[in-house]
C-alpha cells in the first residue's frame, strides 16, 4: 500500500513537472504583428516592425465592436491566443474549431464553413475583452471572391492559402491591432507602447 502511495506521488510530481517545462518552454511571439485595417480590407504583417507580406481579408459587415452577439469585428489590440489546425489540408472544415473530414474548395457555392487553420483571438483592451469568448478568429474562407469586402460575422477572413502560410510565420502571442484607419496610419498608432492601467 506504501509503495503504491509512494509511486502516485511520484506520478503526480512528474506529472507537475512536465506541465511546468512544457509552460516554461512556450516562447510568446514577440517578433510578429498583424495590422488589420476595416475601412481597407486589408492585413499586413509585421516581423520587428518592418512590413513583410499583405493580405486581402474581410472583417465584419457590421464594422467594429464587441458586444456579444453584436456580429462585430474587435478593434484595438489583441494576441493570437491559440493556434489550430495544424498539418490539416487547404480547404479543411472546422466545426466547433474541429476538423469535420469535409475539405471545400475555394469559392464553393452556398457554403460559409471555417475552413484551412484558425488563429483565436483574446482581446488585450477593455473595448475587446470579449474576443476570445465570442470565438474570434482569423480564419480561411472558401468565399474568397469576397475577401476585400466587410462579408464575415465578426471573424477575421483569409484565403486558405493565405492564412495557411500566415499560420507558418506567426506564433501564440503575436499582436494583432483591428483599426479604423489606414494600413500606413495604424502602422503609426502600432508603434506607440499600449496605455497603461
């Protein structure tokens, strides 16, 4: 009975162990930043403050906010909280941030699914503090001919190839800034530190 006690306690302090190394060993993105700009439609990321690739997206067609509900796109800053879809094929289907086994093609009549990789966002302001459990994200899209247009409920919208290669360069902790301004201009506001409180 002693051991078996002994070897559950062992058990459970490896156990612990693991989970602190495996925290200790996430390294946050501190190098990569997304700019996001509603009146545009357009995305541009960031690596140490120098812009390295552009992408068309579509935000909400309700523009910006973050109530519940709302079917809003966020403003402000936020952090790519968690990554999904690894691995999966351009064109996998998510349900409930799950693959479903369906794969889409781009421009598939009549569907609306999240499709290819999901970045969730957790919103770092006051005016986004609900991003995360609104479920977020920036995600691709098989309605791709509408990228460049507000067409989402609230998600952030990419082609699959896009974010799939967007998904490669970015890592949890990333910043992304939602703004009503211009790429250039919110580039600018970006560089200010955050307001403290």
């Amino acid at each position: 009975m002693k051991r078996a006690i002994k070897k559950a306690a062992w058990m459970s302090l490896g156990m612990a162990l693991l989970v602190l190394t495996q925290t200790a060993c996430t390294t946050l993105d501190t190098s990569h930043q997304l700019i996001v700009s509603v009146p545009e439609q357009k995305m541009v990321l960031l690596e140490k403050g120098v812009p390295v690739a552009w992408y068309p997206v579509s935000t909400a067609q309700k523009g910006i906010g973050d109530v519940p509900d709302s079917y809003q796109t966020p403003g402000g800053r936020m952090e790519i909280a968690e990554k999904i879809g690894a691995g999966s094929a351009i064109g996998t289907v998510f349900k409930n941030r799950k693959p479903t086994g369906e794969v889409v093609a781009p421009d598939s009549p009549g569907r609306d699914p999240v499709v290819t990789r999901i970045l969730w966002l957790r919103g770092l302001e006051e005016q986004n503090r609900h991003a995360y459990e609104r479920f977020i994200y920036i995600h691709g899209t098989p309605q791709e001919s509408l990228l460049g247009n507000p067409a989402s409920y609230g998600c952030i919208r990419m082609r699959s190839a896009d974010v799939a290669e967007l998904f490669e360069r970015v890592g949890v902790g990333a910043q992304v800034v939602v703004s009503d301004r211009t790429v250039e201009q919110a580039i600018e506001l970006s560089k200010a530190p955050p307001p403290r409180g």
